[in-house]
C-alpha cells in the first residue's frame, strides 16, 4: 500500500535479514515517474517477508518469516518505521503473508500449513493470536513440495465476507469465515489440478474471477467466484511462459496482479526471471500469453501495481534490487524504467 506523508508518497519493502536484507525498508515514491527512493531502513524484526498497511496507513504490520513464527506492528507516521510492541507469536512456523481482516491481521503460515488470527488493538497495537488456530489437512503428488499443507496467502474476497487462502501442500483454496469473536470457521474448500501447486490468487476488479497463480506449474487457474455463497468454480488454466504447461523445473512462478481496469494481467516467474503479460478477454476468462520481459533481476518474489496503475514493481530477491517498470496503457507491456539496490527483497506493497 502506499502511505502519504504531507506531499510525498511512501511504500515499504520487505527483505530476508537472515539473507542479508535490511529488514524493513521505507521509499519515497515519485508519482510521475514510479521512481523509488530508499529513506530509511529498521531491522527491528527477523525476515519481514511480507507487509500489510492499516486502512489508515498510519500502522504497518509484517510477518517474521522463522521457525517461531511472529507479526509484528510498528507506526509509520515518520519516515522510519517504529515498533509498537514485541512481536506476537502466531503458533505456526514460517508465515509467508498477511491480510487484515475486520479488525484483525490473519497469516497464512507455510511450514505448518495453517491461519492464525491475531486481533488488533483500537490504537493499531496488536493482542496476542487467538488459541483456535485454522489448520490445513491433506497433500498433493509432488514428492518434495506436497507431502503436507503449506498456506502461502490469505486475503479478504472483494465483497469482505470471506477469506480466502490458497495452500500451495494440498492443492486447494479454501474459503473461511471470520466470526464476531475473531474466529476462523471452514466455509469450503475448492480442489484445484493435482500437482498444480496454487501460491497466489488476484481478483478481477469486478469481483467475479480469481486467477489462482501455480508455482508447481506455469499455469494461471482461472475461477469464477460466487461472493453471495462463497463459492470458487474453477473454469480452465493459461500458460504463464511459452512452451510446454509443466515446463522444465526451472519456472517457479511467484505472484499475480491483475490491472485496475480489468484488461491485463500480469505474472513473475523466478528462474526464468520474466514477467509475463497477458490480456484479458471482456468476460475474464481467457487470459492470452502476448509477451515475456525480463524482470531486471534474479529471482523476482513479489510483484506490485502502484495505485494508479501506471506502474509495476519486481522485488528480486537474489540480484537483490526492486526494479520498476512502465507499462504501456495499449498492450499492457511494462518498459524497465529503474531500480533501486534492495538486497534479499521479498515484498513491495502499494495500495
């Protein structure tokens, strides 16, 4: 997301320490350009792999992505982020994301294929995570990657009535609700290709398709989502590279961001280290592959649309920079425009 602060607009990078990142950096962003500025830096927190704004924009939240999971909140007001309090164990190890939710900031955490809820204080603050921690069940076919749950994102569905995270283990989405107590309770879960390894999921700006990105496969499944009873359809899967779906072991696609208005799509594959663009049909259904373009670096974990749509974002972790891109409004291709030094990045978040 992006926070203003007087004139300026700001966005935050999260990085490895473990890997030799900074932890936690704050940029200014240019609004004409998309050209980024490092102002400060905190490691105040191990391996803040991923970031999340209040809707204020006044508090910043951060997974620590360790065998002891936590998330932790710190105040942006400045231009140094400032820790409010220890950081809260979730009860999992390795979350990956987070999302807030109705008061509440939700991690979907990797190693123990789980959601943890943690409420949110009035002043931003956070309590300690509630006890009823939401555990994934169940595998996939790939010997390595699958042989238990692994929860690599939760998110708000547009409507605001569910949550939904995608398990990369088992080969699912599963869609939950948050009750009056801060509780998650299973609404469904929706079975994706075997083997597909789901780790992302964008909605359309319509809110009636979810393009859920495959890291086992270069793939994109599309789905149509029902808000009214919470139901995800899948309709097909597009190719995220050309050649063939299961590629060759080398493509580990990574994050998926779909354009304000609804025409392109875009994807990050680390390995093959591009970003794919594809254009989308008027219905959402048909995502073509029309170009691959080199990222600007090595291994890009995270990829970003600024709030204007003007403007994508690759936080490359091994080459260690954010490099971003102008996209051209006709064809959806984005122009390498800049980076900036970022080593071990892992996030880069905008509203």
């Amino acid at each position: 997301m992006v926070g203003r602060h007087g004139d300026s607009q700001r966005a935050y990078i999260g990085s490895f320490t473990a890997a030799g990142g900074p932890g936690i950096l704050t940029v200014a962003v240019d609004a004409d350009s998309g050209a980024l500025t490092v102002l400060s830096a905190t490691d105040a927190l191990p391996d803040p792999s991923y970031l999340a704004l209040s809707p204020a924009g006044d508090t910043l939240y951060a997974v620590s992505e360790t065998s002891d999971g936590a998330v932790a909140a710190f105040r942006v007001d400045g231009d140094k982020p400032e820790r409010t309090g220890p950081q809260v164990l979730v009860d999992a190890a390795a979350p990956t994301h987070l999302a807030l939710v109705k008061g509440h900031v939700l991690t979907a955490n990797y190693g123990s294929g789980s959601v943890t809820v943690v409420p949110v204080r009035p002043d931003g603050t956070l309590a300690p995570a509630l006890s009823d921690v939401l555990r994934h069940v169940g595998s996939g076919p790939h010997p390595q990657r699958q042989q238990g749950p692994h929860a690599h994102e939760v998110l708000p569905d547009p409507s605001g009535r569910w949550v939904v995270s995608v398990d990369l283990g088992t080969d699912s989405v599963r869609v939950c609700a948050l009750t009056g107590e801060g509780g998650l309770t299973l609404h469904r879960e929706f079975a994706l290709r075997p083997g597909s390894g789901p780790r992302h999921l964008a909605f359309h700006p319509r809110g009636d398709r979810a393009y859920v990105l495959n890291e086992l496969a270069p793939t994109v499944t599309v789905c149509a989502w029902h808000a009214a009873d919470g139901a995800l359809k899948p309709l097909g899967e597009a190719a995220v590279l050309p050649g063939p779906a299961d590629g060759d072991g080398e493509a580990h696609p990574s994050e998926v961001v779909v354009a304000p208005d609804g025409r392109f799509l875009w994807t990050a594959t680390r390995g093959q280290d591009v970003i794919s663009v594809l254009a989308l049909d008027e219905a959402g259904e048909r995502p073509r592959l029309t170009a691959t373009v080199p990222c600007g670096g090595h291994w890009p974990r995270d990829l970003a649309i600024d709030p204007s749509g003007r403007f994508l974002y690759a936080a490359n972790e091994r080459s260690g920079d954010v490099t971003w891109f102008a996209i051209d409004p006709e064809t959806g291709i984005p122009r390498r425009a800049g980076s900036i030094e970022a080593p071990a990045a892992s996030c880069v978040i905008f509203g």
